[in-house]
C-alpha cells in the first residue's frame, strides 16, 4: 500500500489503520481506494473487535485533496470517499479515531463516522469546507447527529476550529489526553478493557443496534447530499471559486451565485 498501513495488535483482534502520506496525510483517491480494499479484506475476518484510524507523525489528517474536488474530478471524489462511510455502516465492526494535531474536513468526517474518538491536547478538529465555497455532505448529517443541531450547524457554516478541551465539552471526543504517549496508553488501557473481553460477533450486532437510526439517516440521506453538490453546488460560480482561489493560493472573489 503506497499511502496506508495495516497493523494488527491484541492477538489479531484489532485491526489499526494508520493514515501515512509522509505530508498531511491527505485522503486522495489512492488513499481512500487503499481503505475501501482494506475494509473488504475486513469482511472476510470474523475475529475482528475493533478498527483504528490514526495518523502518522503530527496529525490526523488534512482531510480530502482539494486539487480533487474541482468541478471535473468531484464527482469521482464524492463517490468514493462516501462508499467509505456505507462501507463502515455495512461492517459493523466498532470503529474508533485515535486524533492528535489537525484533524480537518474530511478527516473530520472519518473520525465522526467511528463510535469513538479519542484524542490528545494537541488536537484540532474543523469542517472549514464552507469557507472554500462548499460544504460536507457526510458532516452535515454526522455532526448534528452526535451533538445536535444547534452547535453543529455553528460549526458547519463558520468552518471554525474545535481545539480538544471543546471537543469533550460538546460531547464530540470520548476522551482527551495530555499529550500522544498519554493517548496511546489511555486507548490501549481502554481497548484491554472494553473490547477484548467482548465477542467480535455481538459487538457487531451491538453496532447495529446502537447505529439503527445513525446509520438509516446516512444511507437514505447522503445520496441526497451528494446530489445536491455534485448537481447543484458545482454548478455554481462562487463554489468552483473557492477552490480554484485556495489552488492558486488567492483570496476568493465571490459573485454570490
């Protein structure tokens, strides 16, 4: 794998999956792809309790490749990065985001989609899509989901940060710790705890059960999402904008249409 690793800890019973760009371990196509041939690899393992998403040195993740979301390549960028999230639905296995730094747009979205996340101090946590000129479809129902809808659409349409502390306050992270060393021992404490002593094939009954009203507004509302901005948004000038302004590193002119 070129932009992923795979490592299995605790007897084989968890599956880690560390973002590893060697930059900001940005979720482009080959990445996403990479994740998609790895969660099939995942069906076939009924030993399985839980998956990590990680990223390698500093941070989580910058999110999604912005020079794939222009108008021609968004379609093929929103098809995949969304067959992520009906994948992680069609599993069931327990998921958890284990965030230290920037953990951005759609990274954001991957960690929103684990039931758990767990992070450090240094964490940062931001859907700024809305100051490029559009938005995030899965955050967009994830978000007010876990927090509700008042704080979420506050974060949605100012694309502000969420530093850790927040995060924990508005009941986003599970867990914070001091810094990466505390993370990592905290989550490995809590893994021996509350999942190895647990049968791989009820926790993922357990999954379905707890995310039947989660995972029903994703997959009967996403689509709708995905049209809305693959249809609609990209049409627009002031969206293609946007992210032609942050390619060329300008600020962008907006039309308002």
């Amino acid at each position: 794998m070129e932009k992923l690793r795979l490592e299995y800890s605790h007897n084989n019973t968890v599956a880690n999956i560390i973002l590893d760009d060697g930059k900001g371990n940005v979720l482009d196509n080959t990445m996403m792809l990479e994740m998609l041939g790895l969660f099939n690899d995942f069906k076939k393992n009924k030993d399985i309790k839980l998956i990590t998403f990680q990223g390698e040195g500093k941070h989580f993740s910058f999110g999604a490749s912005v020079p794939e979301h222009t108008k021609d390549l968004a379609p093929l960028m929103i098809e995949t990065f969304h067959t992520i999230f009906y994948e992680i639905i069609e599993l069931s296995i327990p998921t958890m985001a284990i965030i230290s730094g920037q953990c951005l747009g759609g990274g954001m979205e991957l960690a929103l989609a684990c039931n758990f996340m767990f992070a450090d101090k240094t964490a940062v946590l931001a859907q700024p899509e809305i100051i490029l000129g559009v938005f995030p479809p899965p955050a967009s129902i994830m978000l007010p989901l876990k927090i509700g809808n008042a704080r979420a659409e506050e974060i949605l349409l100012t694309g502000r940060n969420i530093k850790a502390e927040e995060g924990k306050e508005i009941g986003l992270l599970n867990k914070v710790f001091e810094d990466k060393e505390a993370l990592n021992t905290g989550v490995e404490e809590w893994i021996t705890k509350n999942i190895l002593p647990k049968s791989a094939s009820s926790l993922k009954y357990g999954v379905k059960a707890a995310r039947a009203t989660f995972n029903y507004i994703m997959n009967n509302k996403l689509p709708y999402l995905e049209e809305l901005y693959v249809k609609q948004l990209m049409e627009t000038n002031d969206a293609n904008e946007g992210i032609n302004s942050f390619l060329e590193k300008r600020q962008p002119v907006w039309e308002n249409c």
